[in-house]
C-alpha cells in the first residue's frame, strides 16, 4: 500500500499545480469595450459671415470605432468610411474616382464652389453640406446608427437624407430586415 502512496501523491500536487497555474477567464486578456472616436470634419470657404453671404460650408462628423471585437470594429469603420466617401463623390462634379481620400474631394468640392460662385456672382451661392451621425442603440446584441446628410448647393430647395444602419455586435453582420421579420405577409 505504501508504494502506491508516492505515485498518487505525486499526481495530486500535479493535478493541483496545473489547476493553479491554469488561466481562468478573467486571466486572459479582454478586448477593450466598444468605444468610438469622433471624426470632425470641417471646411468653410468664402465670407461666411451673413445668411446670404457667399459662403461654402462642409461640417461632417462621424464615429470610428475603438475597442471592441475586431469584426465589429472593422465593420463600422468600413461602412462610415464607405458612407462618407459615396456622399463627398455625389457632390463633386466629374468625380468617379473611388481612390481620392475625403479631404481631397472635400478641396475639389470647395473648388467647384469657387468656379460656380466666380462664373454665376449673381446666383445665390450658399453651399452647405451636412452629416452627422448619432448611435441610437448600442448594448451586447446590436449597434445601431442614424446618419443625417443635408445638403443645399443653389437649387429650389435642399436635400436632406436619413439613413439608418444597424450591425449585429458579435459578429459585425450588418442586420438585414430578414434577421429581425418574421412574419413577411
């Protein structure tokens, strides 16, 4: 009997060691929780001083995301770089260049301003383009975002757009009507 006493005593402090030594959860490392950083864009052009002063305005702010899981984080930065970028391309004549960054197109905008204001000094030359995003559900099942875009360059009246866009925060999945409908009749 005494023999096997060794070999057992043996296993146990092993079996304890690795217990002890063994990572629990709260051991290993956590990614950071979801946070955003907000990017403030700012651009004005011309005398901005009056309403009815000749003036250009680019005022867009937008989250890019920070901690979190990385399909999550990647998706969001993704659709508001995306986002961002399709509304600059609209609204600058000639461009169809998926490759210039933002504040390049934000110049050629301002440039364009310049041409319309310089080639038509009698035209209402207000320009004003607008977006700002909120985040109006974000908890451990979904991520959701309004972005609001107001636009006016000259015409009878402005543009003003809302969309809405929501990511399952597990896996960055943007949530489709499907995933939350189930009754389609």
């Amino acid at each position: 009997m005494r023999k096997h006493i060794l070999p057992v005593a043996l296993v146990v402090v092993a079996c304890i060691q690795l217990v002890a030594c063994r990572k629990t959860d709260s051991d290993a490392p956590q990614s950071a929780p979801l946070s955003f950083e907000w990017t403030h864009l700012v651009k004005k052009e011309g005398d901005c001083s009056g309403e009815t002063s000749p003036c250009l305005t680019v005022d867009l702010k937008y989250p890019v995301a920070i901690g979190g899981g990385d399909s999550i984080r990647r998706a969001i930065n993704s659709y508001m770089d995306e986002y961002v970028h399709r509304m600059l391309i609209s609204l600058v004549p000639d461009s169809t260049d998926s490759t210039v960054p933002n504040d390049s197109l934000i110049l050629l905008l301002s440039d364009s301003y310049k041409n319309f204001a310089r080639e038509y000094p009698e035209a209402p030359s207000q320009w004003s383009v607008e977006l700002k995003t909120a985040i109006i559900r974000n908890d451990s099942a979904i991520i959701s975002f309004k972005t609001e875009v107001y636009t006016y360059m000259g015409g009878a009246h402005p543009l003003s757009v809302a969309e809405y866009v929501s990511f399952f925060t597990a896996t960055g999945k943007r949530v489709q009507l499907d995933d939350i409908v189930s009754d389609k009749k």
